[in-house]
C-alpha cells in the first residue's frame, strides 16, 4: 500500500523517535513514537500538516500502558493515529494542555482511570471518581 503523504514528512522530520507505522488502508494509519517526542509530533501535526487533534485514548496491554492520541485531516478523511507506548510501572508522558485545550479533560480522565502522569498539566485533579475508588487505585489497570 502506498504510503501517506503525512507519513512521508512525519517520518523525514521524525524519523529517530518513530518506532513503527502500521497502514491500515487509505484512511487510516497508526504511527508508534518514543514518549520525548509525542509534544514535538503533536505540534507538526497540527500546525504543520494542518490536521484536527480528535481526542486521546488509553489502554493497557503487555506492552504498557499505551495511548493513542487521534488526529484528522477532515478534507481527504484520514484518520492518524499517533501511538506512544508507556511504563507500567510508571506511566509519564508529557501534556498536550499547552497546545489544545480539548487535551485537559482527556488527560484527566487518563490519569484517574490508568495512573498517567501527565507532567506540566495544569490541573490534574480527579474528574469523575471522587469517592468511588481508593487513592492511588486506577480501575482501567490490571492489578499487577
């Protein structure tokens, strides 16, 4: 499959923090980067490329802690997904507060439910679990 424009400059301008591509069809497309770059690819993403930040999800799987943050580019329908593999033991990433404001709840949310530390955030105060599960407790983790 060809490779997307987006890709092509992501990975001429990235190329040291990209640990894989995965194309998943014309319109979709998944990019895992090393944690240190996820604010710096962000950035270009956005103001370079000119694509939408959609929102941001996380997971756990037997790799870490992962997070994907989602992007559009709403004139050709591709949806790129940026993927940053985390610590389980102790999962940090840098915030994208400073760049979108949308990233504030997201990141909170994130921190409640899987233990990220979203360092320089704002305000990471809980969101949604305010007396239902323990101090230091992230339900959406397995207990390992």
């Amino acid at each position: 499959m060809k490779e997307m424009n987006e890709i092509q400059q992501l990975k001429e301008n990235f190329e040291p923090s990209i640990a894989g591509v995965h194309i998943k069809s014309l319109t979709r497309a998944t990019v895992t980067v090393k944690p240190e770059a996820v604010t710096k690819i962000a950035r270009f993403l956005f103001h370079d490329l000119k694509l939408r930040f959609v929102i941001a999800t996380a997971l756990e799987t037997k790799e870490g802690v992962e997070i994907l943050y989602h992007f559009s580019n709403d004139i050709n329908g591709l949806v790129l997904n940026f993927r940053v593999i985390l610590s389980k033991k102790n999962p940090e990433v840098e915030t994208l507060t400073g760049l979108f404001e949308a990233a504030n709840w997201i990141e909170r949310e994130m921190h409640e439910l899987f233990g990220i530390n979203f360092k320089n955030h704002p305000n990471l105060e809980k969101l949604i679990s305010d007396g239902n599960w323990a101090e230091g407790v992230y339900p959406y983790r397995s207990a390992e």
